[in-house]
C-alpha cells in the first residue's frame, strides 16, 4: 500500500490500495505525539517511567520503573530512535496512569480528524489486533501533524540528538535514513514489524511544491526508502 498526498489538501494524488486497513508498526507513535502534545502544554514537564520494561526486541532507550525524563526528550525519543518505552512513559501517564485510557483518546482523535479507516490498540505500534491505518489516513495525519504542530515538525527532520533529562545523557539517531540523505526530506516517521514490513512517512518539499508520501508492507529498508522516494 501506497499514497502520495499534496499538502493542505484532502484527496492522494496517487495511491495504490490507499484504503486498505494495514499494520502500520510505529508509525502509530504519529498518533501518539499528537495526543501527548494536545494535553501536555509545558514539555519541560517530568513524567515518571511506570512499572514495565521494554522487551529485547522492542526499540527502546532504556528507560527503567521510576525514571523520571521531561515529556521534551520523551517525544523526541519517541520520533527519531522510535522508543517504545517512551511511548508507553507518555502514554501511561498522559492518560492518568491508564494506557488504555490513552489509547481511546487516540481512537477519539482519529475519528475527529476523519480518519476512517484507523482504529488504535497500542501507542506503540507492536502487532497488535485491532492497531491498523490506510495508506491515506497515514498522509492526512502527517500532513495534520506538519502544519499544525511546529515541535513535530522541528523534530523529526532532525539527524540526531542529545537527552540530557533522564538518569545519564543519551544520544540518539533518527531511524529514518533520508533525513539528511536526501536534502529535500523533511522527515516524519518509520515503522517495522514482522507483520507490518518496512513502512515509512514522508514529507518532501520541491520547486514550491510539499508532498507527502506514504509506503507499507515494503520488504527491506532499501526497498522502504527507493519506494518513498
């Protein structure tokens, strides 16, 4: 699944199965920024880790029970390495120590943006049932999220960064390899899981033009990028 999505607007220029119900790995942790920037005003907040620790598999910064991290470095785990400790820090605590509470709040909000074909069961991303999007949903909620939200934007075009509030300074690396690769990539976010395959959100800026692109289901990180690009 694909689609192509001029900026502003509603309706792909181009999609390949835009409206099929996929896997979309973390590309969900889009969603999951989006409702953590919507209730948490002050991102020099501190949140505590809660009681769970990332699997080995799991993409993950190191976060233990009782760590405390400002929601500032948590989102920008959350977006460039993928961390899904992060993301269930901010879950579990943006939705009143209930993650599922949280999750609802993402489903809510799917459903106001008019997203029809996304439901949520995780702020992570891992295969679950019941966690899928579409190839244009993905590109009308990057593009939502590129022009309304300026820290998202900052962010995820970033190469890398530093994380000094947690229990010792991290430094961390975007997952998405055309960032910086390929000059007129301005970044959103990756994905991958045994179900998903690699899957992969862009925005690009061209000769006046911004597009936005999403590729699913890809075989490879080289066929992921070759296909966005």
């Amino acid at each position: 699944g694909a689609s192509l999505l001029l900026a502003g607007t509603n309706t792909p220029l181009w999609s390949s199965n835009g409206d099929a119900t996929l896997p979309i790995a973390s590309t969900t942790k889009i969603m999951t920024a989006l409702v953590v920037l919507q209730h948490v005003t002050n991102l020099n907040t501190v949140f505590t880790q809660n009681d769970w620790r990332a699997q080995e598999a799991d993409s993950q910064i190191g976060l233990i029970p009782g760590e405390r991290m400002t929601v500032h470095d948590l989102l920008v785990a959350l977006l460039l390495p993928s961390a899904d400790d992060a993301a269930e820090d901010l879950a579990y605590n943006v939705g009143g120590h209930s993650v599922a509470r949280f999750v609802a709040m993402m489903n809510a909000e799917a459903r106001a943006l008019g997203l029809d074909h996304t439901h949520y069961s995780t702020p992570i991303g891992l295969d679950t049932p019941g966690n899928y999007s579409s190839p244009d949903d993905l590109v009308r909620l990057a593009d939502y999220m590129m022009r309304t939200w300026p820290f998202f934007r900052r962010t995820v075009r970033l190469l890398s960064a530093v994380l000094t509030s947690g229990r010792y300074v991290r430094h961390i690396v975007n997952t998405d390899d055309l960032v910086g690769k390929v000059p007129w990539i301005l970044g959103v976010k990756t994905g991958h899981t045994l179900d998903a395959g690699y899957v992969l959100v862009s925005e690009a800026r061209r000769d006046g033009f911004t597009l936005l692109a999403s590729v699913l289901g890809t075989s490879s990180e080289y066929e992921r990028d070759s296909s966005a690009l």
